[in-house]
C-alpha cells in the first residue's frame, strides 16, 4: 500500500498526486498539514507525529510503501521511484 503524507494546496504535493494518477496506482492520503506550504501549521497532530516517527523528519511531500518498505521525501525522488516501479 502507498500512503502521502502531503498538503492539498502544495505544489509539490499536487506533482506527486498527479504522477501517482497518471499510473493509476491506488494510495492512500494523509493531511497532517494546514493548505500552503511544507511550513504550514500543523493540522492533525496524531497524523504529522506518524510521519515524523516512520520518517524522521517533519517534511512533505512524504511516501510510504508498505509493500517494499521503502520511504520517501522530495517529490522528485518520489516520482522517480514511483515511475521506477509502477509504471
């Protein structure tokens, strides 16, 4: 299963969104953030603390593939591992 960890209205976001579209993989999506940037207020605690806890850092955009066990920031590293293995 992928999950984004992301913000609706973060451009950055939205790249991998789209990507993740176009390949028609299914996901799930996590908002820990307010819409804006990676510097916006945080909206849901209990979700931006499991992201921080997988990852290590309180950034996004943020993957995780539970199947290959593999994580993810940068939306560019993100769609080129996703265009790397679900295309």
């Amino acid at each position: 299963m992928l999950e984004l960890y992301q913000a609706e209205h973060c451009p950055h976001s939205a790249d991998v969104r789209e990507t993740l579209s176009e390949l028609g993989v299914s996901y799930v999506i996590h908002n820990p953030r307010l819409p804006g940037s990676e510097g916006g207020d945080v909206l849901n605690e209990q979700t931006q603390q499991m992201m921080t806890t997988i990852g290590g850092e309180d950034s996004i955009p943020f993957l995780v593939d539970t199947d290959r066990e593999e994580t993810l920031y940068e939306s560019e590293a993100i769609i080129d591992y996703l265009e790397t293995n679900y295309e």
